[in-house]
C-alpha cells in the first residue's frame, strides 16, 4: 500500500492552494487537514511545523514545509506531467519569479491590497484605504517584472502549466478580486493575457476557497 499523502492548510491560504494545486496537477490521492494559523495551535502541530504557518506536507513518515519545496517535491515524487520547465534558463526564471513573490509580491498584493480591497468586506470586517494605497504602491515593480516575464513567454504562457502559474495564481485570483487590483493588472497587458487564459482553468476553479467548501474538489 502506498504512503498516504496528508496536506495541511488553511482554507484561504494562497500557498495552501499553490500546494493544492500541485498535488492535482500530479493527480496524487491526498486528503486534506484543516489548519487556522491565526488559531492557537496544537502542540501536536508545532511538533511538525515549528513555525507554526501552512501549509504542511506529509507523505507517509516524511514531514515537509515551505511552500516552494512542498511543490518541488511533489513534481519530482510523483509520476504525470512535469510542472517545471527543461531548460536551464526556464528553470531559474520560474525559481526567481517564485522568490519575487514571496519576498515582494506576497504582502502588498494578498495582505494589504487584497485583503482591505476585497476580503474583509467579504466578511463583514473595516478594511484600511490606506493599506490598499501602500500595497499598490509596492506591488507596482512586482506586477511590471511579472508582466516583462510573461511576456518573454519561458513561463506564464497559460498554455503550459509550471509551478511558476500555480505560484502566482491565487496571488493574483485575491488581488482582481479588489477593484483596485483588476485596474492594476489591466495595465500590464501580456500578464493580464496570461490571466485571462489561465483563470478558467479547472483546477483553479476546483480549489476556488470562497466558491467551494473548504477543500472541497
């Protein structure tokens, strides 16, 4: 009987969903934990995660964390369609957009632009405008070095998916959803065209966290 693969995550955590994403690309059997990082955790979690954040990979008595090794992991363990580029120059565009993001991209576009923009409205919470004016700002030479790597065509294609697509993606599927980051994307016109072929993907509407239930396929 194989490992069985178990990933813990947060309903509406966009790396939790990148992870997610992964698994479905490869069609890996895995079920799902429901983890809050912004709950109190239980020991029996920090015990595999010391910092306490998702999401969480464990396949059968191997524990992995980090988003960007879950995923590598994932495409390299298991068989179906490779979801990293062959070449050289491919791999590390796809490897430095993936640093881009989580060093810059992350913060200003899910948790200020998106976040006061779009989902604490959504749950009935205040949300800050002058959040949503510093994550514009800061997003700016993160979406203009997006749009110049989409345009170059090595990845962010739409056409072939890699985990530089299933990085970026619910980044950007919370950030359009704030009016302000629709405007933002429409500007860039070869990351926009990227979008608009990827965001009828079925996967991404499968691990959709507001349309589905919780981790619901």
């Amino acid at each position: 009987m194989p490992d069985r693969v178990h990933l813990h995550g947060y309903r509406y955590s966009v790396y939790s969903r990148t992870a997610r994403l992964a698994l479905l690309s490869k069609n890996v059997e895995h079920e799902m934990v429901e983890v809050d990082p912004f709950d109190k955790l239980p020991d029996a979690y920090l015990d595999l995660h010391p910092f306490g954040r998702v999401p969480l990979l464990t396949h059968g008595e191997f524990r992995l964390f980090e988003t960007g090794a879950i995923t590598r992991y994932v495409d390299r363990a298991f068989a179906g369609p490779s979801l990293q580029p062959e070449d050289a120059a491919g791999l590390a565009r796809m490897d430095q957009l993936v640093a881009v993001l989580d060093a810059y991209g992350y913060w200003p576009m899910v948790r200020q632009v998106a976040s006061h923009g779009f989902f604490r409205p959504f749950v009935g919470e205040k949300s800050d405008r002058a959040e949503i004016e510093a994550g514009l700002a800061a997003s700016t030479p993160v979406l203009s070095f997006l749009d110049k790597v989409a345009a170059e065509g090595a990845i962010l294609s739409g056409r072939h998916i890699t985990l530089a697509d299933w990085h970026l993606a619910p980044m950007i599927d919370y950030f359009v959803r704030a009016e302000e980051g629709r405007a933002a994307l429409a500007r860039r016109t070869a990351l926009q065209r990227w979008w608009d072929r990827l965001t009828g993907h079925d996967l991404l509407r499968a691990t959709d966290p507001i349309e589905s239930g919780p981790f619901a396929e």
